[in-house]
C-alpha cells in the first residue's frame, strides 16, 4: 500500500542538498552519477565538434573565400576577422544546442538513478523488459532530445523582448530544468493513479526546484559545464526527498 507524499518547504537548495546526501548515503549511487555525468560531456563534445566543423567546413569557409577572395591584401584579412565574428557566435549557439540535446539524453541514466534511490527505500517490482518498449522509449527521448535543441533557440528571440523578455524567459528554463526532476520520478513510479494525482499536486513544483539550475544557463562557458552536475544533484535530491517524505 502506498503511503501519502508530503512535501513540505521545498526549494532549489534544499533539493540539490538532499542530492548531496543522498549520494553519500546510497551505496553505489555515486558511481553511477559519476559515469552518466561522463558520458554526457562525450555527447555534448561530440555533437559540438561534429555539427561546428560541419558549419566550417561546408559552409561558413566556403562561403566567405567566395565572397572576401584568398591570398594577401586587406580584402583577405577583412575576411578573415568576419569569418571567426561568425564562427565564434554560431560556436556558442551549437554549444548551448549541444548542451540541450546531451541533457535530454542524460534523462535515461536519470531513470537508473531514481530507480536504485526508491529501491533504497522500499521494495518495488522490477518491470519485464520488452524491446519494443525500450525502443519506443529511445524514440521519445530522441524525439524530445530535438526539441529541446530548438528550445534556447526560441528563447533568445523571446529574450529580446524590452522589459518582460528576461523574466519570461527565466520562469520558462526554471520549469523546464525542474521538469526533469519531477517527470523522471513520476516515470519511475508503477501505480499510473498515484502518478497522476502527483502531477496534478506537483504543477508549479518545476519552478520552485528548477531556478537554481536556471541560473547556470544565463552563465556562458562555465555555467553550462556545470549545469548536467545540477540537474543529477536536483532529480537525485527530489527523489530522495520524496522517498523519505514516505517513511516519515
């Protein structure tokens, strides 16, 4: 029999806190953590490299010796400076889309991590493994993977809006970096009912947990190299939260 959730003065510290505590408590969680947080760096530097030197390569390089001409002279050198003006600002616009598509990849190892986090609690029956099932679950993580690349995108023509830009966009990377805690702990959960009725409870959950990491993703460079560790601690400290709030 289930036993009641109750969540109480929840925020984005006391989230990644309990992340903390809870890879310290869990046997083997902080192994796992650890190669998931590896292996989506290699994604994202992966995707980078591949889809900057494509744009190098096919397009931006070609383009710009048909246009400035090679050789010497100040006309090449010109070209020269609008070239890397160019490739400097579409490396940083890749780098967020590449960070966006690793992260939505990373939910897959998420699953893992909750899944030992509510065994660490209590008992749950492992689910039969189906191919098929696994497949369909691949596709939709790959479909959503390509949204979210799309998704920064959007934001910095919403980012342009005079006064209201910044703050909308704020609230919608706060619900959207809160979202993966909060679906990846209902994913886990085999009784659909009581799934369903913590979503309903849970609709502004994602913002109130998700500012925290949000903030790292208006921090270029650093703040993005960051942000796959904050996301682990958040889904990591909400599901430990949550499994505790059970036994209380």
């Amino acid at each position: 029999m289930q036993k009641k959730v109750k969540l109480q003065k929840i925020n984005a510290i006391t989230v990644f806190s309990a992340g903390h505590q809870a890879l310290v408590e869990i046997e083997s969680l902080r192994g796992m953590a650890v190669r998931g947080i590896v292996f989506n760096y290699l994604i994202f530097f992966a995707v980078s490299l591949a889809l900057n030197g494509l744009f190098y390569f096919q397009l931006l390089g070609p383009f710009i010796n048909w246009l400035f001409g090679g050789g010497g002279g100040i006309w090449a050198a010109v070209g020269t400076i609008v070239l890397w003006s160019i490739q400097l600002t579409v490396a940083a616009v890749i780098a967020l889309v590449s960070l966006r598509f690793s992260i939505e990849l990373l939910s897959l190892w998420h699953q893992s991590l909750v899944k030992r986090i509510i065994t660490h609690f209590r008992q749950i029956e492992e689910p039969v493994f189906s191919f098929k099932a696994w497949l369909t679950e691949i596709n939709h993580i790959l479909k959503e993977a390509l949204k979210a690349c799309l998704f920064p995108v959007l934001l910095i023509f919403v980012g342009l809006i005079p006064v209201i830009g910044l703050p909308i966009v704020f609230i919608l990377e706060s619900h959207l970096m809160g979202r993966e805690g909060v679906i990846v702990y209902l994913g886990s959960l085999t009784n659909q009912e009581e799934a369903l009725e913590l979503r309903k409870m849970w609709r502004w959950m994602p913002i109130r947990i998700g500012w925290l990491p949000a903030v790292l993703t208006f921090i270029p460079l650093v703040g993005w190299l960051f942000l796959p560790l904050s996301l682990t601690y958040e889904v990591v400290g909400f599901a430990y939260l949550v499994e505790k709030s059970r036994n209380n």
